[in-house]
C-alpha cells in the first residue's frame, strides 16, 4: 500500500491510497471509505490499529462475509437490508403513475427484474424509456435507451435461454459474472413454475458459483450453467 497523492478538503485532507492490482481505496482524516479492498484487509487492519486513537474508520461493502475476522472484531457492525421485491416494484409503479406514464405490469416487471435491488437505477431507465407518456422496452427504432439485461430479462421471460446466454456473453464484463448468478437466484421462476424444479435450479447455481472463483474462464462457467438451468423441466 502506498500514498498515490494528497488533498485538501476544507479543513480535512484525502489520501488517494494504491493497492496491489486494480482496487483502490481513499482515506479520509477522521474517516476511511474503504471499495473492493479484499486484498488489502491485513493493511487495513495494521492501519487501523495504528491510527486507532486518532481516526474514525468507517468501512462500507456489500459482501460482509468476505472481510476478514479482525476487520469485524474492530468496527461494530451495521446491516442495510435491500427492499423487498414487491415493495420495489410498487414504488416503481407509484411514480410512474405519479408522472402520468401510460405502463403494463409485464413490462414494469422487466425493468424490475434486470435492475433490482437498485431502485435508483430502475428509476432512472424507467424515465429514459417513458416515450409520448408511454413505458416500453427498448428498442433501436423507438428512441429508447437499452440496457442489455432488459433484453436478457426478455429473452429468459420468453423462453429464448440460448439466445440470452448468448446475449450475457457477449455484453457481461468479467466483474458483472458473479452477479448475473445472483440474479439467477432471485428469479427462481425464470427456470421452473416448481418447487422441484426451483430446488434443482438452486442447485446448479451453487455448483457454477462455486466454480466461478476457480475456474480458468468465467464466461464458459456461466454458459455452462446457464445451458443446465435451462433444461430444467418447467
């Protein structure tokens, strides 16, 4: 770890801090930001330990179970639960019609299933695609403004899997792999209307999810369970 540059921000000063690869971390006197920093934790937690007495450290992540013990046994712990599904499209469909936007629940449903939990980011594509007062998916000849999940949610919606494995491979960045399983998660139905079927599906999640964090190529781990999830009896 190494002090990249330092600035003034009012009476406080900002440490731009590099890390080994790509993550990289900014410190704030009294307080610390600290975004993808798995591989610098022992640091941190010497820095930590160091500056104790003097600085307020404040660490923010969306995975808990990745930071390490002594991180945790240093900071007291607070959990900000994601809004239930149904709660987020209910305040999607509340400012759409706040706004006088024409919409049907089916296409309502897509931009939730490719966004969620971000509700700032469904927002934002549900104003980018409300046309003449009217939500669409979409398209090239329709003025909108697409996301490529939106038309993989589509395709998966409509049964078309090899078409969206294709989809997600050609427009996934690396770092999006991990969280596409996730979404294969939280749309269970996507892959059976059963509960068999769903258990089967949690299954074979686990097992590319596992293989994620091994395997020498995330885009064929993904394909493959992708290929088994889809032949899955409905």
């Amino acid at each position: 770890m190494k002090i990249k540059s330092i600035k003034s921000v009012g009476t406080r000063k900002v440490y731009d801090v590099l890390t080994s690869g790509i993550h990289k971390n900014f410190i704030l006197s009294n307080g610390v930001v600290a975004h993808n920093c798995n591989s610098v934790q022992p640091a941190l937690r010497n820095l930590m330990e160091d500056y104790s007495q003097s600085v307020r450290f404040i660490l923010t992540c969306n995975y808990p179970n990745r930071i390490m013990p002594a991180l945790h046994s240093r900071c007291q712990g607070f959990h900000i639960d994601k809004v239930d599904s149904t709660e987020f499209t209910a305040r999607a469909a509340t400012v759409l019609v706040t706004e006088g936007v024409e919409f049907d629940l089916e296409t309502l449903d897509s931009y939730v299933k490719s966004t969620y939990p971000d509700l700032r980011k469904c927002l934002n594509s549900l104003q980018m695609n409300s046309i003449g007062g009217v939500l669409s998916i979409p398209t090239e000849d329709n003025g909108g403004t697409s996301d490529y999940k939106l038309s993989m949610v589509d395709l998966f919606k409509q049964g078309k899997y090899r078409e969206a494995r294709q989809l997600i491979c050609s427009q996934a960045l690396p770092d999006e792999m991990e969280d596409i399983f996730r979404w294969c998660y939280d749309n269970l139905d996507i892959w059976s209307q059963t509960e068999d079927g769903k258990d089967e599906a949690i299954k074979i999640i686990r097992k590319g999810l596992v293989s994620h964090a091994t395997c020498g190529d995330s885009e064929i781990n993904l394909s493959a369970t992708i290929v088994e999830l889809a032949q899955i009896e409905q």
